[in-house]
C-alpha cells in the first residue's frame, strides 16, 4: 500500500471516529440530556402537569397556540418520554373535542414515532443498545425481523401494558420499512388515544355516566392485558419459533 494510500485510510478512520463520536453525543443529548435539563432547570414546569385540571389551564392559557403546543408534547413524550401522554390525550378531548383532538393526536405520534425511528436507523443499533440495553433492544429486533413482524408492531401499540418507548427505535435499526411501521404503529395507537380523546370530551359535555362507562372498560382492558402480559409474550414468542424453524 503507498504513502498516499495509508494517508487516506488514516483520515477515513479519523473522520469515521468523529461521526461515531457525532452520534453518540447527539443521542446522548436527546435521550439523556433533555430529560434532565427539564427536570433540573425546568422542574416546575414538570410540576404543572400533576393533575388533568393542571393540564387544561397550561394549554388553555395559550388558547390557539395551544395546537402546536399540544402537537409538541406528543412529539416530546414519544421521543423521550419524560410526560405522561395519557393525561394529555384526555385534556385534549376536553378542549378540542373528538375528531380535532385525535387529528392532532396522531399529528404528534406520527412525528414522534418518525423521529425515533429516523434517529435509530442513522445512528445505528450499537447505539441504541447503549440506552436500552443489548439483549433487550435484540429482542425486538428479532420479533420485527421475523414475518409477523406486522401483528407484533400492531399488537406492541394496541395493547397496554407492552413498553413502546423502545419499539420505535428498535423498528429503526431493524429490517422493517418505515411506511408500514409508521401505519401499524398508528393504528394500534388509535384506540387506546381514541378512548382517552373521548372521555375527556364527555367530561367537558358533562356527559359522565357515559365516561364512567368507558373508563371502567378502559380499566378492565387494562388490567386484564396487564395480568396476561406474559402470556400475550410468550405466544408472539412462540408464533415467531414456529415460523422461523
């Protein structure tokens, strides 16, 4: 190999050690250092968001900025998941009623969970094992590579109880296209955002025998996906062996 050749791996590795630093910073910025910066110099802007009532006047004080504003939470919540997402679905049915509060719902998952997966599939998955854990982050990227990768993206968001703060991310440095798992990925949010959005548009309709109604089978759906999780594990599990073997 010649002198010049030498010098020009020598500055490829230099420039590929910078962009992996690049990398590990950023990620290190939005999924480590945001979070504490709100939490250590914006704690009482956390504060704020303790109850539903808190909720609806910090978006009602901005009036029609409180869209994009609302959009952005989502968009925080998915990317970094500092604040709790339920409360907001439910403040925002409250104040914008069904249809525009779902539009505006899945206006920021649909950013957020795009962000997520644009992160990890430019960062790559030796990065995103730093933040949740190798063997973790390998799991789902197993079950997304495997052919019913599709009902599993569909059945990690639709059911309560799965974590999905990672799914996103894992979906990036998997196999999976970005189009479906940006559609599935949607609808199995739909009706758990659904039934939020619409309790909080009773409870501004006063409308509360029928939200206790649907409270309670939000509750049940909950906690029997809770109690059965493991199994609901364990047969993706066993769907994906049967296919792969």
């Amino acid at each position: 190999m010649s002198i010049e050749n030498l010098k020009e791996e020598k500055a490829k590795d230099k420039k590929n050690v910078l962009v992996s630093t690049l990398k590990i910073l950023l990620l290190v910025v939005i999924v480590v250092g945001l979070p504490v910066y709100i939490y250590i110099f914006h704690g009482e802007w956390l504060s704020q968001f303790k109850s539903f009532d808190d909720i609806i006047a910090y978006l009602q004080s901005y009036k029609v900025e409180s869209i994009p504003i609302y959009i952005g939470i989502q968009v925080v919540q998915i990317v970094i998941s500092v604040i709790p997402g339920q409360f907001f679905n439910l403040a925002a049915g409250y104040l914008y009623t069904f249809f525009p509060a779902l539009l505006f719902s899945l206006t920021g998952a649909f950013l957020g969970t795009l962000i997520s997966f644009m992160l990890a599939r430019w960062l790559g998955s030796d990065f995103v094992h730093l933040f949740f854990g190798k063997q973790k982050t390998q799991d789902y990227v197993k079950k997304l590579n495997s052919k019913r990768a599709y009902t599993i993206v569909f059945l990690i968001y639709l059911i309560p109880g799965i974590p999905k703060d990672i799914a996103s991310y894992a979906a990036g440095v998997s196999e999976m296209k970005l189009k479906p798992f940006m559609l599935l990925s949607l609808i199995g949010r739909m009706p758990g955002m659904m039934g939020s959005i619409m309790i909080g548009s009773m409870w501004n309709k006063g409308e509360y025998i029928g939200m206790v109604v649907l409270a309670v089978l939000a509750v049940v759906a909950f906690c029997l996906c809770i109690i059965f999780r493991k199994r609901i594990n364990a047969f993706l599990d066993k769907a994906y062996d049967k296919i792969s073997h």
